[in-house]
C-alpha cells in the first residue's frame, strides 16, 4: 500500500495563508473525491474547474485544482482515489472563507482503494484580514482569448481612505475587442496596471467594460479593491507576471487625486540588428506613411499607417500602426520613438506591427531616447541603413553554404540547434517528399508586396496595397523531407528555394496543375531523389501550443560536380597518402 504523508492535511487546515505557502510540496495524498463545479464569475466566459478532497488517511481538506492541471482530470489521468505528490499550492482569501488551490501535481498510482477513513480536519486558522486596496498604474495589456483562469483571489475588501498607497494607470487598451464561440458573444479590454513592484494585466468582460472602461485613464492613479486574482495566461500576456486580475462587476475603482510618485515604463531596448535574433521591443522614426484604409477579410474596414524605423544599429525596418494608433498619430520632424511590446514578422523579410497590448511613447524623456536624438541629429541622418525588406526571408543575406563546414543532419539535430537563438548551419541532403497539396499561394503582383490576394468578383484583391488585378503572381512556399546517411528532417522554403528546385516559376507549375494533373504529378515526382546544397535557418518556432525547431531554407543550390572533384583532390593531395606519394 502506497504510505501517505502523516498529518499533512492536519496543517493544510490549521496554517494561515501565509504558513500554507511556506509548507511547500513534496507530500503524499490521495484524492477521495473529484468534482466539477460551476463557473464562479458571470462577468467571464465559463470555464470547467474541479473541487477536490485530499485525504492523508485520517483526516480530508478539501481544495481546489488550477485549470492548467484540467486536462489531467479530463483525460483521466487523475481520477477517484489516485494518489498523487502536491508539487506546490497556495491558499486564497474569499470573504471569511480560505481556498486552498493545487497548482502542481504528479501521479503515484491511479488505481488504489480508499485509505483508511478519513474525516474532516479541524479548521484552526483564521483567515487574514482582508488586503488592502492598492492604487496602481494602468499600461496597455495583451490581447485577451475567450477565456480567462479562474483560480479564487482575495476579494479584496475597501480599506479606509486615510493612508492608502496610490498607483497610477500607465495604458489601456485604445479599443474594445469583442469575442465570439460556441458559447455566444461578448466584449472585454484590457489594462496594464503597474506599481514600483512591476506590472500586472487587468482583464474585465461585458458588463464590466461599460462599468469601467471609460473610468479607467492612462498616467492617473487609482484604488483597486475586489478584484479576482488568476493565474496569467502567457499566452495572451507579455506581462511579466504569474498573475493577473480579474475585474468583475463588484470591482470597486477610486482614482487617487493625490498621488505620491507615478512610476515610469520600463523597457528592454533591443537594437533592430538583433531582430532575427530576438523577439521584443524598442526606436527612431526615418519616415511616415501615408493613412490608409484597407478591407479586412471580415469585410471590416481598417485603418492602417506605415513607419519605418531606424536606429544606431544602421538597420531600418518597417512597422505598421492599426486602429486608432494610425489615425491619432501626430510626429513631424523625424522623432525618437520608444515601442513597447510590438509584434515581429518575418514573412517576406523582418517587419514589425503594432497589437492592442503595444505602447508607443513619442520623445519619451529617458536616456535612452536622448542619447539616440542626440546621435541621429549629429552623424545618424547622414548614414546608409541596411533594410530588412530587401533580406530573403530565410534569411539568405545572414548566411550562404559554406562546403567546409557541411554538417549532417543528425548533427544538427543533436546539436540542438536554433533551441536558444536563431543559428545558420549548410547541409547537403536529397529530397525525399515534396507536399504538393499547397505549394504555391497566390501573390501580389505588387513588386516587393508578396502578400496574400483574395478573390473578389473574378478579381484579386490585396488588402495592403488596397487594390485589385486581373490575377494574381504565383510564389512558392515549400514544405519537403529531406534525407542525408544520417536521418531526415523536414524543411521550409519560399518562392527562391522553389525556383531552384523546380527550375520553373511558381505560375507556371500552379498552371499545369490546373491543365493536367496527372503531367503535375509526374513533375513532382522528377524531384525525388535529387540532391542539393542546403544553407538553413533553425529557430524555435510556436504553432498550436507546440513549440518546436524549425528549419528554413535560406539558399538552395545543386551539387557542382567540378567543384566536388576539386575538393576530393585537394583532400587527397593533402593526407598523408598524397604527401607520401
């Protein structure tokens, strides 16, 4: 029989919050019961949570699991009377009531009897008096999903009004976003409060943004008491933050008319330079677009604004406005700019976007800012600055096939290549699969566009250049196996790496695929067993909640026959053999 942890829920029940943390993990119990129950917020969308009774075999508490650990109860991992070892918990005030949440588990064993008989422990701790209502700064937040986590906080009752800290709001969200699933529609938004501690997401749902949306102003300083305390969802928050708050629609928000100190934004400046490298923030505006208004493929109109960016890294890239961040942007006479949270693309080449969690502070009044005008006014003007729009997207101008340094693929695969930044490697390698499903989408005929068209009325439309054609230019996008002595890995390519492997142009293989099908498939199928010079890209990439290394092609070339008999001769000349000879 598995032994259990002796005591433990004996102290679960009698430690106070504070004493319940500090316990720790690492102890034994068994699950006696497993309930699912109801959603706690109506101000949210609903969400399975599950109820559970530890047991360590003479007495139960009961407690709460966190909905990360869902899936184990879903897929039956955890069922009735499992023993299992609680890796970490934590204890949350509710009015006079306290909840004990398990946020890490592991399994023991699945299938057990009930041990021993257990009853209630003795409750001996009194929950804390109830925290106070901490004003804070609001800074734009992340775009939110449909749900929210719905791990119990402290309701946090309203302190008196004397002697209250202030925090201010720091940003908040410009627009409203609104959702729509299976369970119906909604509305929710999103703010960024931030104290001299840090910062944390605010999330408040349907009634709640009519309650507060309009209530809640950048750079002001407010009071926030009885908001719900979740765990963050990293998916949805750049905020470096476990936590976030749930704000319902008893949230109660006081704004501070007399605020000691406002804290400012921190940043983390990354040089443009460094954009292949790492995916994050920072700038010095070189020149402004136009506004424009293009059609989304919900049919919703969008305004949208370019900007390209430089700074003393000599690189340039462009960035896109949406929204009412295009339309209110007002700068003349090239001002330093400082971003915060702007998402990175590196279709077509590296470019960047603003989301609804970004900040855009114009000549903001840091270091960091002045050193950059300061340089720019005195020699930056004048200098030449490399574009990320003329880079291929695999990355081709980082790297070519370098024949000395050939690497197989289990090598790299062993490697691990492109796990902690993006890395370039050459590779020789013979194709074995090709998808030829989707090889090919159609473009732009726009010259240094490449985005996708859609088809409208028998016209092709593209929603960045905001006009229509009579067809679209074909580009490739590959996705084939690859295989050398070694294994296989599977690469991606685009419209470069399809020309050198097709020796064809995308429009002219999308058009035999349409006259003849069977002539395609015979074409596909000539590619087989050809081997070529790899130059790749490997970084870590996310799709679907998998993250995984991907590699991409950045130049393909076929073997020169001459230049490998060279080598071979060389080689040979060079061994002990050919200096013996």
């Amino acid at each position: 029989m598995v032994q259990l942890t002796s005591g433990i829920c004996n102290r679960l029940s009698g430690a106070s919050p504070t004493e319940i943390d500090e316990i720790g993990g690492g102890y034994t119990v068994q699950l006696v019961s497993i309930k699912k129950v109801g959603a706690v917020s109506v101000a949210a969308p609903a969400i399975d949570r599950y109820r559970i009774i530890m047991s360590d075999g003479v007495h139960f508490v009961q407690a709460m699991l966190a909905t990360q650990l869902n899936d184990l109860v879903s897929n039956e991992e955890v069922v009735k009377n499992s023993v299992v070892i609680i890796d970490k918990l934590t204890c949350n005030v509710l009015g006079d009531k306290r909840l004990i949440i398990v946020l890490d588990l592991h399994v023991v064993s699945r299938d057990e009897e009930k041990i021993g008989n257990p009853t209630a422990a003795p409750s001996l701790a009194q929950p804390p008096a109830a925290a106070e209502a901490r004003p804070v700064v609001s800074a734009p937040a992340h775009q939110a999903s449909h749900s929210v986590a719905n791990e119990s906080g402290p309701a946090q009752s309203r302190p008196t009004t004397s002697n209250r800290p202030g925090r201010p709001v720091s940003h908040r969200n410009p627009e409203i976003r609104t959702w729509s699933n299976q369970r119906g529609e909604g509305k929710l938004f999103n703010v960024t409060l931030m104290d001299e501690s840090g910062e944390i997401r605010g999330i408040g749902w349907n009634a709640v943004v009519d309650a507060l949306y309009d209530k809640l102003e950048e750079g002001k300083v407010y009071y926030i008491s009885k908001a719900r305390v979740n765990l963050a969802k990293k998916k949805f928050s750049h905020i470096q933050n476990e936590y976030e708050l749930n704000l319902e629609r008893n949230t109660e928000v006081e704004e501070c008319l007399e605020p000691s100190s406002v804290p400012m934004i921190k940043y983390n400046f990354i040089p443009l330079s460094q954009l292949e490298e790492l995916q994050k923030d920072s700038i010095c505006v070189k020149e402004v677009g136009s506004l424009d208004e293009i059609t989304s493929k919900a049919n919703r109109t969008v305004i949208k604004r370019d900007l390209i960016l430089v700074d003393k890294s000599q690189y340039s890239v462009r960035l896109t406005l949406w929204g009412k961040q295009a339309e209110t942007f007002a700068a003349e006479d090239l001002p330093v700019i400082a971003f915060k949270s702007v998402k990175v693309g590196d279709f077509g080449g590296r470019s960047l976007s603003t989301i609804s969690s970004s900040i855009m502070t114009i000549s903001p009044d840091i270091e960091e800012a002045h050193l950059l005008r300061g340089w720019f006014d005195g020699i930056g003007a004048e200098k030449t600055f490399q574009s990320y729009s003329n880079m291929l997207s695999g990355g081709a101008s980082f790297s070519g096939f370098n024949r000395n340094e050939i690497r197989s693929i289990l090598d790299v695969k062993q490697s691990q290549i492109g796990t902690e930044k993006v890395e370039f490697f050459s590779t020789r390698a013979t194709v074995m699969h090709v998808k030829s499903e989707n090889i090919a989408y159609p473009a732009c005929p726009t010259q240094n566009c490449n985005k996708k068209v859609v088809e409208e009325n028998e016209r092709w439309r593209c929603e960045k250049c905001d006009k229509t054609y009579e067809r679209p230019e074909y580009r490739y996008i590959l996705s084939m196996a690859v295989a050398d002595w070694s294994g296989q890995a599977w690469l991606q390519g685009f419209n470069d790496a399809g020309l050198a492997v097709f020796e064809k142009t995308a429009d002219e293989i999308m058009e035999m695929k349409e006259r003849n099908e069977s002539e395609y498939n015979a074409y596909m199928a000539r590619v087989i067993g050809k081997t070529y010079n790899f130059s790749c890209r490997a970084k870590l990439d996310t799709y679907n909640e998998q993250t995984r290394v991907r590699y991409g092609i950045s130049k393909v070339s076929p073997l020169d026959y001459l230049e490998e008999a060279k080598y071979l001769r060389d080689l040979l000349m060079t061994s002990s053999w050919g200096q013996g000879a």
